[in-house]
C-alpha cells in the first residue's frame, strides 16, 4: 500500500493542524493507528486536539510558523531529535486574502505565496530527501478547486493553489518507482476558520454557493487520506465540486472570468 504502515518510530507530520481540515487531517490519520506530529502557530490550540488524540497514538506538538524560512528548515530535523521517522508529510497550512488585489497590500499577497507556495516546496524537498533512500513515504498537498481555474476575487490564492496542483503532479512523475507517493486533495467550500482569518464573512461567502457543494472538513479529511492510501494522484471530494471543477477548467476564458467577477461575493459587494 502507497500509505506506510504506522509504527512506534514513524510519525505523519501535519502543518496547519490547529483546526478546520488539518485537525480533522491528524483525526483521521490517528484513527488508522498512525502517530501524528501536530504542526502550527498556535501551539496552545494544538495542546488540546494532543490531548484528545493521544490516548491512542504517539502525538506530538512542534509550534512552527511555516512562513518562516529559519522553522521550516528545522522542523524534519526537530522530528528526528525526538527520535522519529516522518513517513507522512501533510502540508495543509494555507492562508489567503479575499477580495480586489485594489484593496489589499503587497505584503498579505506576498504572505499566502510564502504558505502556500514557498512552505510546500521547501517541506516537500526536505521530506522527498529523506524519503526517496528509505524507498518508503506519503505526501499529501492540500490544493483547492479554486486552483482549477482564474479566480477573481481570489486571484492570488487561486494562483497558489494551481501552483500547488501543477508542482504535485510533475512530482508525482519524478517519484514513479521510488516507493513514495504524492497526492493533491482539493477541497471546495468547507466551514472552516479560513473564511474568517481572510477577513469575509462566512455567510455572505456562504450565499455564493449551493448547499450540495459544501463538504463537512472530516469527510474531506477521509477523503484525502483515503487517495493517498489508494495512492491516487488527486482527490476532489464530493461529486458537485468534481463536475463544477472540471467544467470551469475547459470553459473558454471569454465566458468564464466575467461569469466568475460577477459571482463572487467579495466583488459583487463593492459594486
């Protein structure tokens, strides 16, 4: 199986698992016996998601802000100081800015490309060093179907998101054979704190989209790692974000980017 078997020296590392789907991440990789190492700024909230799981495997707590160059090159390096092999890396840590580039900074645009983009290269280079010459390992890259096509109104985000897709698979490529595997999970609309840290409201984003296309974070959760147990290149959980998602991505440009400005809730609210 694509997936490592767990066992008391291994450890899956999860960025951004202080809640939402990277919490729900950790649940779901604990609940098939695999130790988790829980990765995130916000150390104190990652205590408690510890102490819910650690009555069944290992856990760990590392506090790293994934935007900072000098934490990320330490954090494989810290999970080896405790004596474990990190044979699942799971970078979901992401953040992104919502509304016109007009209106926003150079340094919140700069800032999601640093999580988004920079964090998962550097994570994945790192884990693929120590992974290709054991001829074992699991990497899954949480994308978005924001990623599958321009998205006004999210435009940077979106950018960071198709790198991630575009960067997973070309990956994948290379590791054909090498016993490690690569996986891209794509969520559509999931309740989660993301909405918020971006500064919109969650139900005026919410109006935006049909009920049928929102996803509970758990199932996205299984979902995810369900691909990377079956050792499937992408996953898009629910079927509504499947077929929008795949539309979008073939639909001429011409028709797509006025329909999407015009939709979203970020931009029709200022018009």
């Amino acid at each position: 199986m694509p997936l490592p078997s767990p066992s008391p020296s291994s450890t899956a590392i999860v960025t951004g698992a202080s809640s939402g789907i990277g919490a729900d991440l950790a649940r779901e990789l604990a609940a098939r016996s695999h130790g988790v190492t829980l990765v995130a700024r916000r150390e104190d909230r990652l205590r408690d998601l510890a102490d819910e799981l650690s009555g069944d495997v290992r856990v760990e707590v590392i506090g790293c802000d994934v935007a900072d160059p000098a934490a990320r090159a330490d954090l494989l390096a810290e999970v080896d100081r405790r004596g474990l092999t990190a044979d699942i890396l799971v970078n979901n840590a992401g953040i992104g800015t919502i509304g016109p580039v007009s209106e926003s900074t150079p340094d919140a645009e700069i800032a999601q490309v640093r999580v988004n983009v920079e964090a998962v290269i550097d994570l994945t280079t790192r884990a693929v060093h120590q992974m290709v010459p054991r001829g074992s390992g699991a990497i899954l890259n949480v994308g978005s179907t924001a990623g599958f096509q321009p998205f006004p109104g999210q435009a940077g985000y979106a950018a960071t998101k198709a790198f991630v897709r575009s960067y997973t698979d070309g990956l994948r490529g290379e590791l054909a054979g090498t016993g490690v595997t690569v996986t891209t999970l794509h969520p559509g609309p999931v309740r989660t704190e993301f909405l918020q840290t971006a500064g919109m409201d969650e139900r005026t984003f919410a109006a935006a989209f049909p009920k049928f296309m929102w996803v509970d974070s758990r199932a996205v959760a299984k979902a995810g790692i369900d691909a990377l147990a079956d050792g499937r290149g992408e996953v898009i959980p629910g079927l509504p974000n499947q077929i929008s998602a795949r539309v979008f991505e073939h639909l001429p440009r011409r028709l797509l980017i006025p329909l999407l400005t015009s939709q979203h809730p970020a931009l029709r609210s200022g018009r």
